[in-house]
C-alpha cells in the first residue's frame, strides 16, 4: 500500500495513511461520523473521566525516535485539567523507564484514559506543552472516545510504599518474559506519524488490544505476532504503521505492577493463508524486536489477573416468534469466533439506553444450537421491561450490543437417561438450545418436550420444535393451551386445554428413570416441581431455572 505524506486535508480527523486504510476496506463512510466525534479539546465528561482515573497509558518516542508506551500512575487527583484544552500530569516514568526523558517540551504524546472496573476509555493525542520534571503539561490536539471491544474488566487497588524494582534491559526476550507475552490478555500498542508541515492528524498514539490468553504469539526471541479485528474503523494504529512502521508494545503484570516494554518495526500482512487460523482477523502483524524494558513493582496498583472478557456484538437477524416474543440473532462485531456454551446457559449482554446514565445488563437465555455460528436470544416483551422493551421497540439489524461469556448453572448434564423437557412462555428458550443440541447427537435416547401456553398467538417457536421433533422418532411432543383461541386446533396446534401439570407430565412419559429440566415463570415452577416430587419422582431428577415475572 502506498500513501501520500504530504496535502492533508484540514478538514479531515485522519491523515492520508488512516484513509488509505480506510478506503482500502471499504469504510470511508466514517469521515462523516468522525468529524462530529474527534474534537480538539476535550468536552467537560472526557475531562472528569481523566482527571477521575488512578492511571494514563501513554506514548512517545526516545532519543532515536522509536514509539514506546508507559504507564503513569498517582493518587487521586494526580491528573487535572486547567481547560479543555489541557491536561496536567503529576507523575513522571520511573528511573530506568524507555521514557524517562521523552517529555520534553513540544514532543508528541499519546494519552489513552482507560477504566478497566466499567471498561470505558478515551483517547487524546497532541504535544507536551513545557518541560518539568515530576510532572508533564500537555496540550490536546485531537480527543476521541472508544468501544470497549475486548476490554477485560478489572478491579483494582492501591499498594502503598511498594518501591519499583531494577530495570533491565534486551534485545531478545527471556524465557520468563515470553511465558509473561504468552499468558497476557491486554496490551497496548503505541504508534505514530509526523509528515510535512503542522496538522493535528499527525502525533502519537496508544491503543489498547485484547483477546484470549495467547492471543499475542511468541514466534521467536526477537518476534512477535498477533491478529488483528476490525474495532471503530478509525484505523489509527494501523494507519500510522503503513506510514511508519515503528511500533512500541507495553505488556502488564496485574498482579505485580510490572510493565513490559518493546518497541521495534512491524509488518502486516493482508492475505496470508494463515488468517484462515484467525478467523475474523482482518491482518496479521508482526513485531521484529528491537529493544525490551522490563521494569519490576513499575506503578503501585494491582488489578485482578483473572477477568471477565466482554465481546461487541452485531444484531444481523430481528425474527417476531409470536406476538409479544422476539428472536434476535447476534454475530461477533469482528466476525471472529464467539465463544461456545453449553445447552441451556445464558447470555449476559449490556445496552446504553437512551436516559439511563448507565448501561443496562440483563441475561438472555440461548435458544439457538450451542454448534451455531451466531447468539441467538428469544425475549419476551414485557409491558414494563426497560431493556426487553428497548430491544423490541428500537434494536434493529446493525445494532451493535455488549455481552459477556455465555454462563448459568442451567446446562444438560445428564446424557443417558430419559429426557423431558418441560417449559411455560418464554422459558421455552432454554429448551430450544437443549432441543437443537439433542437432536444433533441423533441418539435413541427418549425424549418429551412438553410445553405451556396461553394460546396460538403466545406459542414463540411452535413451528421450530415441531419440524426438529418430526424428523426424530425417539422425540415426542405434547402442547397445553389454557385459553386457546377459537381459530387454535386441537389434535393439531395443541395437545390439551390447561396447564401443564407434574400429574400430566408423569402420564405422558411413565418412565421412572426420566430426569425433568423445568423453565418459566416462578409460580409455574413452584406448582410443577411439587406435583412432580408428590408423584414420586426424586428431587435429583428435576432441575430447574427459573426467570420471568414471580406471578
């Protein structure tokens, strides 16, 4: 890829190698959005949110202009902010840091405020506006905010009087630091570009990557590799490395506060058979080593090492399932591979509602094929829901939403014995997921689902279940309406007026080894399980998950 270096637009936030990229994979379209977005000052929030934070990432370059990334730590208040248009920094790199002399008077800086408890972060690039040395004046030329792809939440906490240890310095890595690249799930990368004449396009910056422990690949002593996603289209990191390719890479011990640095040339490769073994990836790119830094005990905080990843998630499918439940189908917003669950866990997903100062959690049961390449969640709408009614009046297709790992304790454990599959409403959802995952193991294994709704209009699925139980001799269905509507068949779209009730279930199935997985509504599940266990069935036989109103 080549790049013009010189002409830059001054209406444009991006020089001419973000937009090479951009263009080069379609995403120019940004420009419009970006301009609203990328500011050169920092709004009163952005300003609150830094000088609120225990710690900065930042970047800049050495004595031989090779970008490297640190970090800055301090007591409350250690970073404030005079005007928008600058921060105060009341910390300095310690002794023996890459930069511990880089911030002089008028160097390019790149500062990314990360809050890894609610993984929110943003991002300011510009210069350091006068020489000091125990603490950094700097001058804002672009400010942004982030997704939280791939950002682990961590919480933290300060240890007082923890004396940095001895920096050491390489040009290979030690066996100890490639276990220490290996097992990490985060680190930053610090990039930048500085072409002809003044635009606050060109500077430094620091950006943050994340994905599963190894994700970063040791190739050698002196090379490393990692796949690259696609995150907000701005391209920044990217776009710099076409132009110049010098990169520095700052690699974190949560549990010690120790920092890793490394900086040397990169390269990407765009069509390597290999991405296939990343699927997603958009690139490969790869570190030859220059130089290491290693710096023991560098800030006085810990974070948890182990922590929760949260993944961005694109609504491509929006499916009415009956009149008041909706199907919504989710692929990764990387089109990377999600991570798998088993048959009747949940999704943990967060939305940003408009007026809510917070985003808004909720948990989904799965109602899609645990083999499936896509999340598929079934909700009910519910008349005083905030996010279900969020999620059917204004998610459309293209949305993008947060989620966590699949989880919940609800799973099908047990893979000899009978099997019956017992649901009200909504809670069919589990069993869908339950269904789809034993109908794919085409064994002989009886099955029943039996299921219990209002009528036709309030049967989500009904079609679903129905075709995948048709092709299985070894499954048999039953349907309870408890007010069918006048066009509702008998024999046909339903089984039995009423409820389902444990004395049914018992007639329908007459197998004492039969283990029961029960869902829906609290009372539903109370009633269900008490008929089952006065019909004789052992309470370790039924197993339950229970969501939905309590009524």
């Amino acid at each position: 890829m080549t790049a013009q270096t010189t002409g830059i637009d001054n209406l444009s936030p991006f020089h001419h190698g973000e937009q090479a990229v951009q263009e080069r994979l379609g995403v120019r379209d940004i420009e419009d959005w970006a301009r609203a977005v990328v500011r050169n000052h920092l709004p009163d929030q952005h300003r609150a949110f830094h000088t609120a934070l225990p710690f900065l990432v930042v970047s800049a370059r050495d004595d031989q202009g090779r970008p490297w990334a640190t970090l800055l730590d301090g007591p409350d208040g250690f970073v404030t902010s005079p005007d928008p248009h600058h921060l105060v920094i009341d910390a300095a790199p310690v002794p023996g840091d890459a930069l511990e002399d880089a911030f002089r008077a008028d160097a390019d800086m790149g500062i990314l405020g990360i809050e890894l408890a609610t993984r929110r972060r943003n991002r300011v690039n510009g210069r350091v506006a006068a020489d000091g040395s125990k603490s950094i004046s700097f001058r804002v030329d672009q400010a942004f905010g982030n997704c939280p792809q791939y950002i682990r939440e961590r919480a933290w906490h300060r240890v007082e009087d923890a004396p940095a240890g001895t920096a050491t310095r390489g040009t290979s890595l030690t066996p100890a630091q490639q276990d220490w690249i290996t097992n990490a799930d985060t680190f930053f990368i610090a990039s930048g570009y500085r072409g002809d004449g003044e635009s606050p396009t060109f500077g430094m910056d620091v950006s943050h990557r994340g994905g599963e422990r190894g994700f970063v690949q040791v190739l050698s002593d002196g090379q490393l590799r990692f796949p690259d996603y696609a995150g907000n289209n701005h391209y920044n990191t990217i776009g710099n490395l076409v132009l110049d390719p010098r990169a520095g890479y700052l690699f974190m011990d949560f549990e010690t506060g120790s920092l890793l640095q490394i900086t040397g040339d990169t390269s990407m490769d765009w069509e390597t058979d290999e991405l296939v073994n990343f699927p997603g990836a958009r690139r490969l790119i790869t570190l030859n080593i220059a130089e290491i830094v290693e710096l023991p005990l560098a800030v006085g905080l810990r974070w948890q090492s182990d922590a929760e990843s949260v993944r961005s998630l694109r609504l491509i499918e929006k499916t009415p399932e009956s009149e008041d439940v909706t199907s919504f189908v989710f692929e990764a917003r990387d089109s990377g591979p999600l991570a798998t669950f088993e048959p009747g866990q949940h999704l943990p997903i967060e939305l940003s509602i408009p007026g809510m100062s917070e985003p808004v959690r909720r948990t989904y049961s799965l109602s899609s094929s645990p083999w499936d390449e896509h999340y598929r969640i079934t909700v009910k709408r519910e008349p005083m829901g905030l996010v279900s009614r969020y999620l059917h009046d204004a998610v459309e297709p293209g949305a993008i939403i947060e989620s966590r790992p699949p989880a919940g304790d609800f799973m099908m454990t047990c893979n000899m014995w009978p099997l019956v599959l017992v649901s009200a409403g909504v809670g069919v959802t589990p069993m869908m997921s339950i269904l789809h995952a034993v109908a794919a193991q085409h064994s002989d294994r009886p099955v029943w689902f039996v299921h219990g709704a209002r009528d036709g209009d309030h049967h989500p699925l009904a079609t679903e279940v129905r075709n995948l139980i048709t092709d299985h001799a070894d499954m048999s269905l039953h349907v309870a309406y408890s007010r069918p509507n006048p066009d509702d068949k008998l024999g046909i779209d339903f089984d039995s007026e009423g409820r389902v009730t444990g004395a049914l279930l018992v007639d329908l199935v007459g197998n004492v080894d039969a283990h029961y997985f029960l869902c829906g509504p609290t009372r539903f599940m109370a009633d269900v399980q008490l008929d089952l266990e006065q019909q004789g069935i052992p309470v370790e036989q039924i197993h339950t998950e229970t969501f939905g109103p309590a009524g």
